[in-house]
C-alpha cells in the first residue's frame, strides 16, 4: 500500500541524493531513515552506528555458522 505525504524540500532533495547513492528510490530511503529513526528511539542508549548495522545485518542473506566439532 502507498500512502502520499508531504515533506520538505530539502528533505526531499537530501533523500534523493542519498537514495541515489545508495541505490534505493526517494520512498524507500525515507523508509529505512524512518526505520533506523525508530530502533534509535527505542534504543536510546545504543550508538546510531550500532543499530544502522544491526538492522543492516538483519537483512542479509547469510548461511548459519556451524562449529566444527
């Protein structure tokens, strides 16, 4: 579902920006800041750095590690 919203210009150009060099479209760099934006505040007492590469790592493709016995 798509849902229209206002925001500042600046705003706009700042995510356009990014989203290009991150290769994401302007809906969905606003997403992941307002994903990050919300872990953040329900993580106050973690760095901003900490929570961007958790949530990065979370959506990985990755193989479970396997200790060899």
């Amino acid at each position: 579902m798509s849902i229209s919203i206002r925001i500042d210009d600046a705003l706009y150009e700042t995510a356009k920006t990014r989203a290009r060099a991150e290769m994401r479209s302007v809906p969905q760099q606003v997403s992941y800041w307002a994903k990050i934006g919300r872990a953040a505040l329900d993580n106050p007492d973690l760095p901003i750095e900490f929570v961007r590469d958790t949530l990065l790592a979370k959506d990985e493709d990755s193989e479970p590690f396997e200790l060899p016995e």
